[in-house]
C-alpha cells in the first residue's frame, strides 16, 4: 500500500468490518497531501457487508478528511475522494 502520489489502493479482502475500517482510517491518517483517493477493493458478491460498513462509516462528513465517498469502476470497489484532482 503506497501512502502517497496520488491514489492509495487496499484490498479488503477476507477482512471483518473492523478491521477493514482500521486498515482505512490508518491509511487516511498516514496519507500525504499528494492523495486525491483512497479506493478500497472489497468485492462484489461476498463484500456486500463490507461495502455497506464502509459507506455507513465514511457518509456524511463523519471523518473530516472524507470529502466524499462514491462507487468505484465496479460495484467491488469504492472510492473515499479526500481532494479533488
């Protein structure tokens, strides 16, 4: 996981919810100002229930460096948008 230039990527696959949101907030924490995005892999079928703890965590301005989150290229990832390009 690279925490600078640009787009950090984390794959969450096979974690709990838990532990997936510490894995984010330790890479939003240790992100550089060169990070516009955080895109977090966590799978189409069997990431549902991690895609729906992501969103209920990072909605709604509740971590101040969260701009916004939205869908990714896929339905298997989602995107944290920390700044705008």
């Amino acid at each position: 996981m690279s925490l600078g230039t640009g787009n950090i990527e984390i794959d969450l696959h096979g974690l709990r919810a838990e532990e997936a949101i510490k894995k984010i907030d330790d890479a939003i924490r240790r992100a550089d100002p060169t990070v516009y995005r955080i895109r977090l892999i966590h799978g189409h079928h069997r990431g549902h229930s991690l895609k729906d703890a992501i969103w209920d965590e990072y909605s709604y301005g509740r971590n101040s460096k969260v701009l916004r989150i939205q869908g990714g290229s896929n339905e298997g990832v989602t995107e944290l948008v920390l700044r705008e390009y």
